[in-house]
C-alpha cells in the first residue's frame, strides 16, 4: 500500500517506522528539523528492544509534494486536525480514506465535515512514543497498538485490506466491534491521566503509586464513562476498573503528551481532553468538577503557550 503518515511525532513516528521496514511505500509529512533529519538520515526509532532506521519512499512537508496515496494515517495533534484536512485534496485519490489517531473523541467528525463520511474511518491508538531529537523517536513500555473501523462499524474490505497491511509489518492492530466505545475507553483512561499528570508533574508510577493522587485519576475516570453514557455510547460499567488495572501495566517512567508539552511551554491538546469532557458533559447535563478543576489549572499555561498571555515577570 502507498500510505501518507501526515504528522511524524510520537505516534505517526512509531507506526510509520515499522510499516517501512515491512516495506510498504510510505509518504512521511513532516516539517523543519524534524523533516530534514528524516531526509538526510532516514528515521531512527528506538524501542527497548532494537533500533530502527528506515527511509520512506518521500519525505514531504506539503500535501502537493506527494501525491495521491491508498491511506492516511493522520497523526497530527487533536487541535490540527481541520487545517491538515483542508491541505490533504493532492493525497487523495478516487479511493482514500484517513484514520485519525489523536487522542480524543471528535476528530472522525471533524474529518467529515471537511472531506465527506465516505472518506473517513475512526481510529485511536495507544503507545507511549516522542520525538526526542530531529529525526529520531522514542518508545517506552510494551503497549504500542492501533484500532480502527468504520464509523458506521460495518465490514469492509479496505478496513480488512489496512488490518493485514498493520499487522504484517508487526503492529498489533484490531478492529473492535464498536470502535466508538473503543475511543471513549481509551479517552476515558487517556485525558484522566494526561490531564492530572500535567498537574503534578509525575511520571506513571507516582500517579498510580500515591493514593490520592490515584484517587483523583478515578474519579476523573468516572466523570468520562458518565459523560459518554449521556452521550449514548454504550461503554461498560467496568470501563473503570479495567482502565485503572492497565494503568498499572505501563511503564513507570511514561508521561502523556498533554503533560510533556504543558511542561516544555508548547501548545497542547488540553481543549480536546479535559476541556472535552467539561463542554460535553455541559451538553449532556453532567456535571464534570474533576476536569473543570484540571482545565481551570492549565488553561493559563496553555494560553500562554499560544501566545494569548504574557509570561509572567
């Protein structure tokens, strides 16, 4: 397959590298540095297994450089994803599709809105992967996985084409039979994380290890499953539980990237997280104190990263 990674980060890094090396034509979307190492040097991602190098088939700042391709895996931050979908018309083709892999719950809409359902899958993944230097990545832990389908959850041979596609080139992939629940369980876990582990300030293990701390994580949990039942997905009464246990399957050392670029000053996906979960539960009338609290705390940073505050002194 001829597949456009659009965003070569933590995510669109980790999955690109490996379905390059399976050697499938890859079209990497990148930009600055980060695009002239990959270049120059081909991309370097490590694992705590291997390293490995690959060099895609191109390596493109702009949609018009590449082409027309089968997929789009797009991998840009939750808060790019209108203006890549509006810049992806020379990667599409009579039969391309995107699978959005943000973090969140609304980009399969946003897709549609700008290139129509037909073109659009919904997708999510999960890996612990960051860029580390201009042209190399970094993954930690064991869980690295990707699952998509249509958002009407039909079968389809490009959903089985895309499935074989991921996991011959080694990437544990699925299709869930409702990948709605599937992103709203991964959400669920994700933002309630990301969102209190940017206030902290502390790594997995001293989320998960110090009890109030680990408290506030479910409760911030329990605020998403009554959200999204509101909202009519059907997510399991033990959402919870099972995300709380797989919290503490994953490496101690791993942060979320909400929390990383909260940290570093650099605009984050806080609005698509915990801002989120306190618009929407506003909408489906729940009430949401865990994350209007986090939100409350963070949007002075993030505002200050976007240039609508002065820093302070």
């Amino acid at each position: 397959m001829r597949i456009a990674v659009f965003g070569v980060g933590g995510v669109g890094g980790r999955f690109g590298a490996f379905l390059a090396r399976a050697g499938e034509e890859m079209v990497f979307l990148a930009r600055g540095s980060h695009l002239g190492a990959i270049r120059r040097d081909g991309l370097v991602l490590e694992t705590p297994e291997e390293e490995i190098r690959v060099r895609p088939a191109a390596a493109v700042e702009s949609p018009a450089e590449a082409g027309p391709v089968d997929a789009i895996l797009l991998c840009v931050k939750a808060w790019q994803v209108e203006q890549a979908a509006r810049s992806m018309g020379p990667l599409l083709g009579p039969e391309t599709y995107v699978v959005p892999l943000q973090n969140g719950v609304e980009a399969a809409d946003q897709l549609t809105t700008v290139l129509g359902r037909e073109r659009v899958m919904a997708g999510m993944c999960r890996t612990f992967s960051f860029v580390v230097a201009p042209g190399r990545i970094q993954s930690v832990g064991r869980v690295h996985t990707v699952d998509f389908g249509e958002l009407d959850a039909s079968p389809s041979e490009r959903a089985a084409e895309l499935l074989r596609t991921l996991r011959s080139a080694g990437i544990q992939a699925a299709i869930p039979p409702d990948v709605h629940v599937a992103l709203w369980q991964k959400f669920l876990m994700v933002v309630s994380i990301g969102g209190v582990g940017a206030v902290e300030q502390k790594p997995m293990g001293l989320l998960r290890s110090d009890p109030a701390i680990r408290a506030r994580v479910r409760g911030a949990m329990e605020e998403i499953l009554a959200v999204g039942r509101a909202r009519g997905v059907a997510l399991p009464e033990e959402s919870v539980e099972k995300a709380m246990a797989f919290i503490d399957t994953l490496a101690p050392e791993g942060t979320s990237s909400l929390q990383r670029d909260i940290a570093d000053g650099r605009p984050s996906e806080l609005e698509a997280w915990n801002g989120a979960v306190v618009r929407l539960g506003a909408e489906a009338g729940v009430e949401t104190p865990v994350h209007a609290a986090i939100y409350a705390r963070l949007l002075p940073l993030e505002r200050r990263a976007r240039g609508e505050l002065a820093s302070p002194g």
